[in-house]
C-alpha cells in the first residue's frame, strides 16, 4: 500500500509571496493527477524540451520539496561534484536564476552547499513513467541543472523555462546535465484526490463558483 500524507494545501502555499501574486497572475490552477503522456504533451504544446523529464516519487518527496520554500517555476545548479552552488539571493522572487547560466564557468568559484548533492537526491526522483532514475546518467558533467516547475503553475512555466533554454542552448562550450522535474501530482503515487491541494486563484475561485451554482440549480 502507497504512503499518504496529510493534505498538501498550507504547504503548497510556502512559496515565497512574490511568487504567489507571480503565478496569480500567469494562470494558475488546482492541480491535476497528471501522467507520462499529460506532462509530455504539454511541454510539447508549449514549445519546451521534453527530454530528461522526472517528477518526485512520491507524496513524501513532495512534501520535502514544498516545505524547502524553492518555489517555481526555479533551477538549481550544482558542480561537477554533484555539490548545491549557492549563488541565489532569497530576498528576490524566483526565477531570477538565467544569468547565471551566462556565468557558468569551471574557473568561477561559487560557495556550496556540501550536504546537498545531486547523486544522493536523484533517489527522490522518478521517470515519469515512476521506474527509478538511472544513476549512470549523471557522471562526468561540469555542471548539473535541475529545472523544477508543474502544468498547475500555468503559462509562467513557458515564460521562465524558455528563457533558460535559449540560455543553455547558448553554453555549448561546457557539459551541462539538464533535467526537468515536475512537482506535479502522479498517477503512480496512487494519489487520493482529497489528499490534493487546493490553489486559489482568481480563476479557481471563479471555476469553483460556477460549480457550485451548478450544483444549486440541479
């Protein structure tokens, strides 16, 4: 039997308050119980590499990843060693991070984070269609990026990740291991819908309206 945890609500919501008004504005919706053809669809729709795609294995990484204040759409990087490089100011909404990418050097020393290493975190990691991350894909890079983002995040995703992109497609000197992670809910979580959160946005709330009225006039 699947683990479970409360519902993900407040903890959905620890994204920093720029971020909030942020995704209030680009569309943001419920989340959705998505699958491995859902996610890649939607890259594709918007125009966005569907390569080296992964979400969180389970309603536990969830809560880990939600409770670590990142937010999204957001990229962290890390060295050759796997280790976190903590280059990113906290006093600034997300997806501030695309010059970095222009920054990204063997040579430039950046101060780390040597209890956070990509080969220990992938293990939090699945494909998306929920078989575990091969370790052998992450060797014998400069640099290694993880682009964490969600379709309920709306078209922020698109505006941000883009960007990233063209930045990296422009780094073709170096070796940059570049995964997306979707902190999406999962059909292999096998995930109760009451256990989903509930994002309120000024489109939610107006869907939600609508429902009700509906539900009123039956």
């Amino acid at each position: 039997m699947k683990k479970h945890i409360l519902p993900l609500s407040l903890s959905i919501l620890m994204l920093s308050s720029c971020t909030k008004i942020l995704l209030y504005s680009y569309g943001v919706r419920n989340p959705k119980i998505e699958k491995k053809e859902t996610i890649e669809t939607y890259l594709e729709k918007e125009k966005l590499n569907n390569q080296n795609l992964f979400s969180l294995k389970d309603t536990v990484a969830l809560q880990k990843f939600n409770e670590s204040n990142i937010g999204m759409p957001e990229i962290r990087f890390y060295d050759k060693n796997g280790y976190l490089m903590l280059y990113r100011d906290n006093k600034k909404c997300n997806g501030q991070n695309d010059s970095l990418i222009t920054f990204l050097d063997p040579t430039n020393i950046i101060k780390i984070d040597s209890t956070q290493n990509i080969f220990q975190y992938i293990i939090q990691l699945r494909k998306l269609d929920g078989n575990p991350v091969d370790s052998s894909e992450f060797k014998d890079y400069d640099f290694y990026l993880i682009m964490y983002w969600a379709k309920w995040v709306g078209k922020v995703n698109s505006i941000k990740m883009l960007d990233w992109e063209k930045s990296l497609a422009a780094k073709n000197d170096l070796k940059i291991k570049t995964i997306k992670v979707t902190t999406d809910y999962m059909n292999f979580w096998d995930i109760r819908k009451k256990d989903m959160a509930k994002i309120y946005s000024p489109r939610t709330k107006l869907v939600d309206k609508k429902k009700e009225r509906a539900e009123e006039n039956k």
